[in-house]
C-alpha cells in the first residue's frame, strides 16, 4: 500500500520531462568538488564503511573456508589451513550443476530484464500511448512484494499453468526474478531514457541517419551505460537471493548456488558453504570489474580539459 | 532556394490548441542568409523546424531546392533524413559519445553514397579547417568549450555540402564577447561557402548585422520582411518598430496631405506640427504614430534652420560609454534621444529638439 502510494507521486513527479534532461549536447562534463580540509576525514570515514560492509566480511568468510571446522581465529587454527573444502567442493557433483544453473538462469534472467526494461520504459517516456502510465506503475509494482510472496504466487501460478511446462526448473526462477527486477530495471531505465536530450537524436535525423541508425548510432551508446549497470545490478542480485528459487525449485538437478549453499548449511557443511562463498565473491568482483571496464572505457579514455 | 507556402501549424498544449504557424510564406534566393526574427513564441522556431522536418505542419508546402519536402494537399513528407539540409540546434546537439573527428564524420557515413576512408578523412579535415577546429580532431566531443562545440556542430552541419543551412539561434549559448565575434565570422564564413542559410533568432542585433533579409515575426505571422536597412529605418507598424532597436512613438494627426515629390506631409502633435514621411493614402484626419529613433533626434543648435524643432526640458542623461541617453520631456511624453557623449546637456535645461523630416515615419495609429 506505502509502496502504492509512493510510486503514485513519483509518476507524478517524472511527467514533466524536460525538466529532467541532463545529457544535452554541451556542457556534458564531469565535475569534480574539492573538499578541502574534510579529504582525509572523508577518506576514513569511506575506508571504515568499506571494511565493516565488504572487507571484515568476505575476510571472515575466507578464513572460516580454510578451516575443517567452525573455531575462532588462533595460531593453531591458522597453522590447521586446509585446502580440503575446496576440494571437496570439486568432488561434490550437485556444486557443478548449481554452478551450471546458476550461470545460465542468471545470464538469460540479466539480459531479458534489461531488454523488457528498455522496451517499456521506451513505451512509458518516449511514447504518446494512452496506458503508459498504468504500464509504469505495473513494472514497478513487484517492488512492493515481498521476495518470499512473490515466490509462492509464482509457485502457484507454475504449478496451474499447464501450456507452460517451467514448473521446478530454473526458467520459472527466471521469469519470477525477470518480474521481480523489471521494477528496478524501468526505474534506471526512464532515469537515463529522460536524460538523453532529443536534440542528440534530431541532429542525427538532419544529418540523414534513419531512425534505426540513430538508434545504433546515437541512442543505444548513450545508454550502454545504463544497460551494463542493470545488467550487473541484476547478475549480483539473481545469484545471491535464494528465497524465490527455494519456492520454484523441485529436484537436485534444478538447484542453483543460493540453494545449494542453503541446503548445505542446513546440512552443517558451514566450511564448505564459505567455500563457495568465497569463490562467489570472487568471481563476482572480477565480472564488476570486467563489465565495467568495457562498459565505460570510452569516458575512462577521455583526458581532462587543459 | 527554399520556399514555404501558407504554412500552418497547430499544436497541442496542456490546456489548449495553439496555432503557433499562421501562414507563412518564404521565399529565399539561392545563397540569401535570411533570418526570422521574433519573440520566444512568435513560431519562427516551429518554421524553421518544419523546413527540417522535425515538425509536420497541418497545412502549406515546403521546397527545399527544386524538391517539394513537404505538402499538405499532396500528403507528402519527406523526412528529415532524405531532405537536402544542414542543422545547427541551439543546444550544438553534439554527440557526447564520440570524438570531434566522428561527430564531423557522422553525416557522411550516412550518406547513401560510401565514401572511400581518404575521401572521408579528407571532407572531415575540410569541414574542420573551416571552423578553425583543425587539430582537434581526436578530442573527445565533451571536452571542447561552448565556443568549439559551437564550431563542431556546424562544421557537422556542413560537411555534406546540403544545399541548405538551418541555424536555429546557434549563438545564444554563447557569452556576449564570444557571440560578437562569432557574428562576423559565421556571416563571413557561409558566404565564403556560398550556401543558403536560414537563421532563427530573437535577438535584432544578430538579424541586422548578419542578414541579407530579415522577416520579423510575430505571432505567427511575418509583420515585416526585407533588408536590414529596411527594417530598421522604415519599420511598417508599432510591433517592428518597437521590437527592432529603440524607438520613440509620439501620437498625432495627420494636417496635410503627403506632397507629390516627397511624400513628407505634416502631423499635428500635442507638442507641436512635424513633418514626417507619410504611408500611403494618408489622408489629413487620420489617427498617426511618428517613430523617430533615439538617434536620429538632434539637439537644435544656433545655426540650425528653424523647422521640426520642439522645445523639452532635459529630464535625464545616462552616460552609456559610446554614448550618452538623454531623456527629454516633450510637453507629457518622454523622448529617448542618443547623443554624441561629449554634448554638453544638463538635466533641468530646456533644450530644442529637431527632427529631420525624412527620418520621422508616420504609421497609422488605432
């Protein structure tokens, strides 16, 4: 209902659009604000939230997965490392599996949100059709679910539908997690579609670029930023949320990480667990930094005016 | 070169249907820098937009060159991309994403045509050197200052050789010294290239220095059109006259008829009888407005001959630099004149002004 509400006034707030146009032709610069004598308290006060949130966090997780069991850090705990969860990890044939799941749910659920993201909030900013608002609201609606409510009516829905065959496998984690990040992704979406000056694509119509060819040219770069960091946005979040695959998976062959690592701690393999973990954490943080690098090479390339 | 017929344009607001449009007719020779000028809202920008197809008009034609772009009663709208044009927005409409060297290049590999890589580099080059921009080419388009980025859109606009140039106020971003200068070289630098321009903007310094035609525009509706010259010194009613530099309006009646060899008639005035160059088919009676230029008003000295002079009490006197602005109190009304800045006028002097006859213009009056 709160969330009905709120989203009721943003709308509201969003409807007069020029207002909002920052990627104009001119002018389109980043600013840097000097900040004086704060630098170095503002510096401390970043490092200090990054090691209670990331760091003090992954470290334990690290630590714990060398260990054979669960104690507290101690000379002996450290001279005790073992490699054997990691191995163990290999061994284990429902970890390959998950792993396999996972990727492939994951990528498919990233690139279908932000293609259906892209595509309605083109209709809801650019379009002049009658239920573009009431498209709007419908995309950000699952923002007020709860995950764990939102899994159970995908359960139900799954089980009912018969023409879809999805029920238990990870494609009905996919369409719930597409539903689910739609409203997050149109949200990015209109943000950067309103901030793209019309000018940039009239300048391009003058300059005898079709509209499709303006659309490659002028308008899709002008987003990719905005594509790569929903798509990003959605891997980190589909990989580690577990509630709704826990309610639409059925069978060991349909497991993905989040499940696996809950089962598994359920069962006691907490080493194990923070194993995978870590390996997650890992591999997460290099894909953030792959997709970023590409994603914003070009402004990274752009030198300074004199 | 280009030519509009009867144009029309509606548009929908929040409230209402506007009718921004109302008839225009151009007609602009191969080679002319025309200028619309007006108002925010007059509909010069709606025109020049419809010429690009940026908007479609509700009613008229549009030629640009020998080809109809657009045609109400033929339904038929050529689209932005297949019309004969060259654009410069307000904006500069640069594109962020790519070097000085692609933004100049896009154009032209759009063209139907491909170019081989010399023959491209080569049109870039050209454009670029003819905005003086050669040697940035690898600049990232957001890191040039307004004047550059200015300079970038219209080598852009430029390097397909159009056959028409459309300027929708390309100076207003700038700071008022860049804007003098650019003035001239954008003047100069479309003459050099021989191409037709039409240019939009609400500022008369621009149109007046700038132009071969100048058609003022006000709601909608062209209230004048012809050279600077023109425009300036014999503006055709209060709306020109008022909008293009400063003017005095001082009301009368017309006394006596224009006379055959001068057209110079005389209008009775509360303050006193004036000769003024009279519009045609004035008749003695009829209701007038005198507009007389700040700087066209002299103050009568001893050996000035005895005739249009009135008689004021000088009210204030502003030092402009170049300048001075004295403002005189003629019986109620206040004159605006420009003197030289060494004249010797002191507020609280009664001083005689004269009003040489063929610079005070009678407009008929409501």
């Amino acid at each position: 209902m709160i969330a009905l509400v709120t989203t009721f006034f943003y709308t509201r707030l969003i409807s007069r659009v020029e207002r909002f146009t920052i990627i104009t032709g001119k002018g389109y610069r980043p600013k840097q604000i000097d900040l004086g004598r704060w630098r170095y308290p503002a510096f401390c006060l970043i490092l200090l939230y990054l090691f209670l949130a990331i760091l003090l966090p992954f470290f334990v997780l690290l630590y714990v997965s060398f260990l054979s069991y669960l104690q507290a850090p101690s000379v002996a705990a450290f001279a005790a490392f073992t490699l054997k969860n990691y191995r163990f990890l290999a061994q284990y044939g429902e970890v390959a599996t998950a792993l396999k799941n996972t990727l492939l749910m994951v990528l498919v659920t990233a690139t279908t949100t932000v293609f259906l993201s892209f595509l309605v909030s083109l209709v809801v900013v650019r379009s002049k059709f009658w239920g573009r608002k009431l498209l709007d609201q419908l995309a950000f609606l699952p923002h007020a679910i709860p995950g764990i409510v939102m899994g159970i009516a995908f359960f139900w829905v799954f089980l009912k539908v018969d023409f879809l065959p999805v029920y238990g496998t990870i494609w009905a984690m996919s369409i719930g997690f597409t539903a689910g990040f739609l409203s997050y992704g149109t949200r990015s979406m209109n943000a950067a579609i309103l901030q793209v000056h019309k000018d940039l694509e009239e300048a391009a119509y003058v300059s005898g670029a079709r509209p499709w060819r303006t659309l490659w040219r002028v308008f899709m770069p002008l987003m990719m930023p905005t594509f790569v960091g929903v798509w990003i946005w959605v891997v980190l979040h589909a990989v580690r949320i577990a509630e709704l695959p826990l309610m639409l998976y059925e069978g060991p062959q349909n497991q993905v990480l989040s499940i696996l690592i809950w089962n598994m701690w359920d069962e006691g393999y907490v080493p194990a667990v923070a194993a995978i973990g870590t390996l997650l954490m890992l591999s997460l943080l290099l894909l953030t930094l792959a997709v970023r690098y590409i994603g914003f090479r070009r402004q990274l390339a752009a030198p300074p005016v004199a | 070169m280009i030519k509009v017929q009867n144009l029309h344009m509606y548009y929908q607001s929040e409230h209402s249907r506007v009718h921004a449009v109302r008839g225009i007719d151009l007609d602009i020779k191969q080679g002319q820098f025309f200028t619309l000028l007006g108002p925010s809202g007059c509909g010069k920008t709606t025109t020049l937009r419809s010429v690009a197809g940026l908007e479609t008009p509700q009613q008229g034609e549009i030629f640009v060159g020998d080809v109809r772009v657009f045609s109400s009663t033929a339904r038929k709208v050529v689209p932005p991309y297949e019309r004969d044009i060259g654009m410069v927005f307000q904006s500069y409409a640069i594109w962020p994403h790519m070097n000085v060297f692609e933004n100049v290049a896009f154009p032209l590999r759009e063209m139907k045509r491909k170019l081989s890589q010399r023959e491209l580099r080569a049109k870039v080059e050209q454009a670029l050197a003819l905005v003086h921009l050669d040697g940035l080419a690898d600049r990232p388009a957001p890191f040039l200052s307004g004047g550059q980025q200015q300079r970038l859109a219209l080598a852009r606009a430029l390097v397909k050789e159009p056959s028409v140039l459309l300027l929708d106020e390309p100076l207003s971003n700038l700071d008022a010294k860049l804007r003098e200068e650019t003035r001239f070289e954008l003047r100069e630098l479309v003459k050099r290239v021989g191409i037709t321009t039409l240019y939009v903007t609400h500022d008369q310094l621009e149109a007046l220095t700038m132009s071969d035609v100048v058609a003022v525009m006000n709601q909608g509706q062209i209230a004048q059109q012809g050279s600077p010259v023109e425009i300036y010194q014999s503006p055709q009613d209060r709306f020109v006259a008022n909008f293009i530099g400063l003017t005095n309006f001082i009301e009368g009646r017309v006394k006596s008829s224009a006379s055959k060899e001068t057209s110079e008639g005389e209008v009775e005035t509360a303050s006193g009888n004036l000769r003024c160059v009279l519009s045609d088919g004035m008749k003695p009676g009829d209701a007038v407005i005198i507009v007389i230029r700040p700087e066209d008003i002299q103050v009568a000295g001893d050996f000035t001959p005895r005739r249009n002079l009135l008689k004021g009490k000088v009210d204030a006197v502003i030092f402009m630099g170049n300048s001075l602005e004295c403002q005189v109190l003629v019986g109620a009304q206040r004159l605006r004149t420009k003197l030289h800045p060494s004249s010797a006028v002191q507020p609280g002097q009664i001083i005689s002004l004269e009003f040489p006859p063929d610079r005070c213009r009678a407009l008929r009056g409501l």
